[in-house]
C-alpha cells in the first residue's frame, strides 16, 4: 500500500462514535478517526516497516496516521532530528506513548532522550519523557539497574507537577522501573516514600 491508499483506507474506517469515547478519555478529537489500535497494528503488519511511508503518514497530521507511523518506521532509520520534530508536534497523550513504546524505545538514543525530554517544559513532551522511561523498563530486558537508576532524581523532581499527563507518566514510569528486579524495587519504593514525604 502506498500513502494515498493508506489514507483513503483510514477514512473509510472512520468511526464517529468511536471518536466521541475516545474524547471521553482526553484523547484530542483533533484529526481524529476513531480507529482502534487494534486494527492498526493489522494495518501495520500489512504494510511492513517503511521509514520513508512512516514520515509521510506523520506529515498527514492525523491522530491515527501518526500512530501507524510509529509502528511501522524502522528505529534503525530514525534520526535524531527528524523525532524532536515529531516530539513537538504531540498533542495527545495515546500518539505520545504509542510512539514512545513501538519506536522510541527500540532506538539507541531512548536512554539519553528520556532524561533529556523529562527535563522540558511542554506537557507533551515531558510526557514522553517519562513514558519512555516506562517503556525502556518494561521493554529493555539487557540494560543494568544503573541505567534505570539515574531516572530516580527526574522521578522524584518531575513529582510534584500538576499537569495530569506528566502525573500519570511519572508514576507510570516508577511503578515500571519497581517491576523490573528486586533491587529496583527496594530503590522504587524509597523513592515513594521521599516522594511521599515532600
């Protein structure tokens, strides 16, 4: 399937309905389909992995496009450059973890991303900081402890944001770090407690 197929194929499963739920779940309705994740990874095992079909089905702008997108480039072929522009284009936080957990995380760069993005301001891209996080714990079955180790500070200084999205991300990442090993759990917990005691 090429582009033009791919769209056209998306806005034949345009479900209303399913928009109006997904909005129920604070997911933007902006260029939004309604189609569920499910169908998309069929979608995607149709297609196969294309970096170059994958930029142009996240420059289409919609919602389930970019999920594709991030299911089917190849993290081999993604450059630096070209994922801090996706990072800034987020606007919804299901784009952002899909993203985060089928592509981000398969990438060299996801350790040094995750503390960097972690350290922004934008909701979004904050988000992804920690959902990558929460993806590399539960994804990466190689790295050492020390590499999940040094997300404990950003944790418990990212703690006290309001934004309900970066909340749920940052907790998301620690209970994913805490699942790993019992020695990061024993560490998890005690950054509850201090989180906790703030």
């Amino acid at each position: 399937m090429n582009y033009q197929e791919i769209i056209k194929k998306l806005k034949l499963l345009r479900n209303p309905k399913n928009i109006e739920g997904m909005a129920r779940f604070g997911i933007n309705s902006n260029g939004t389909l309604g189609i569920s994740v499910t169908t998309l990874r069929k979608i995607a095992k149709e297609i196969g992995k294309n970096h170059e079909l994958a930029l142009e089905l996240w420059d289409s702008g919609i919602h389930e496009a970019r999920i594709l997108a991030a299911l089917i480039d190849n993290p081999k072929e993604v450059s630096i450059k070209q994922i801090e522009n996706w990072i800034k284009d987020l606007d919804s936080w299901d784009v952002c973890d899909q993203l985060m957990m089928n592509l981000i995380d398969k990438t060299d760069f996801a350790f040094n991303k995750a503390v960097k993005w972690s350290k922004r301001k934008p909701e979004f891209e904050k988000r992804a900081g920690f959902a990558l996080m929460a993806s590399l714990a539960f994804h990466d079955k190689n790295s050492k402890n020390e590499q999940f180790i040094q997300f404990f500070p950003l944790i418990i200084n990212s703690s006290n944001d309001e934004r309900n999205y970066v909340k749920k991300a940052v907790n998301w990442a620690l209970r994913q770090i805490g699942k790993r090993n019992l020695d990061l759990n024993k560490q998890a917990v005690e950054i509850c407690n201090i989180i906790i005691s703030k």
